[in-house]
C-alpha cells in the first residue's frame, strides 16, 4: 500500500479551511474595532508558506490588532517597578501600592478584549496570540502598504466577513459602514494578494501589481 504521511502540516488554506476561519471570526470578531496595523516582519512573525525566516518571506504577512468596544477605554499604564519605593511616612497602608495593582488588573482586563489577526497573502487569515508589546513599540518604519491600510483602516469596525463564490479561497473583510465601508480583499491561491477598496470597490491599494503585456498585431499576437 502507498505511504501516506498523515503529520505533515499543511501549508495553506483550502476552500473549507477558508470557509471554517470565515464562520469563526464571524462568530468572534464582528464589532471589533481595528486599532492598528503592523508588517509581520517587524513581529518576528515567519511566512508559514516557505518556512523561512528572513525579512522578504514575512513582507505578504500583516498583523490587525483589534479590540472589543464595549470593554471601554484603556487603563492609564503605571510604572510597576516603583512599587517597593513608595511608602507612607506615617507607616500607613501603601495606597500608592494598591494603585498600581488596580491598573495592573484593568490593563490584564483590557488586553483580554483586544485580539491580533494574522493574514497572509496567498497563505492564510485567523486569530493569534504571536505578539509582543515591546514589538509594537518598534522603532522600525512600517511598509507603505501598512500605512495605506492604518490610513484608511484604523478606527473603523469590522463589519462582516464574506467567502466569495462557491468555497473559493477569496475573502472580504468589510471595515465601516455607509460612506466610511472600506473592503479588504484577501487572496489565497498562487501567490495571492491583498486588495484595499473603498466602499463601492474601487481600488485604493494593493500589495502585488502585475503589468500585463499587449502584443502587437503586428507580433502576431492580434487576433486574425
């Protein structure tokens, strides 16, 4: 009987891979309102598609941090490591000290509510936990398809997410609604491609532009 490897890991989404990620972030993501957009590289993050780990295979990977609206605003940080220095002369309880764990705990809670979605052009979407807080603080300049996509992206709510055609491995993620709908289009064969429209599918950006050759009729490329 043939051998069949039955660990290996598959390398990209199919139609029903696409199909069930697409009901998933239906499930738990619509509402989320996208804070910001990082390039992959800049995390660390790897294009799972040719498994190495240089900065050119990571260029079609994007990170969209998203956070929960109803979990309200941000807690204000608090430097931590001051806590052992902050005592009450009178030998009172250290209020500054329960301060600090009360931030503590309203930070743990509103990062609880905030979730990173990876997407990979031609490769993969879905949710991840790869992510650093000193990464996002980089110093390292975001690509220019990042700041397209910050620029009319950022602050908008995740509205819907489609599966195009029949388990096809295209999928709009619909940002805004009404005269601020903006469109993400996410292509996962060959080597794929992320497309930004606004609301009426006008192309904004993308990530991969290909020229296409017109041959002459004189070439004998016209039809006869």
């Amino acid at each position: 009987k043939p051998f069949i490897n039955m660990s290996a890991k598959k390398s990209r989404f199919d139609g029903l891979d696409v199909a069930a990620m697409t009901s998933h972030l239906k499930r738990t993501m619509l509402g989320f309102k996208l804070a910001n957009v990082y390039d992959g590289s800049a995390l660390g993050v790897n294009s799972s598609a040719s498994g190495g780990g240089n900065d050119k295979a990571a260029r079609g990977v994007y990170m969209f941090k998203l956070a929960d609206p109803s979990s309200g605003p941000a807690a204000v940080p608090v430097d931590a490591s001051k806590d052992d220095d902050v005592k009450r002369s009178d030998g009172g309880e250290n209020k500054e000290g329960d301060n600090v764990t009360s931030a503590k705990s309203s930070n743990a809670a509103a990062d609880s509510k905030r979730v990173m979605l990876l997407i990979e052009s031609g490769v993969r979407f879905h949710p991840t936990t790869h992510y650093s807080q000193s990464s996002s603080g980089s110093s390292s300049m975001p690509s220019n398809f990042a700041m397209k996509l910050r620029k009319h992206l950022r602050n908008l709510r995740l509205e819907n997410v489609t599966q195009l055609g029949n388990l096809d491995r295209v999928v709009d993620f619909r940002f805004g609604s009404g005269n601020y709908a903006h469109h993400l289009l996410l292509e996962l064969y060959a080597q794929g491609n992320i497309i930004l429209t606004d609301g009426e599918y006008r192309i904004l950006a993308l990530l991969r532009t290909h020229e296409y050759e017109v041959k002459n009729e004189n070439d004998g490329g016209g039809v006869g």
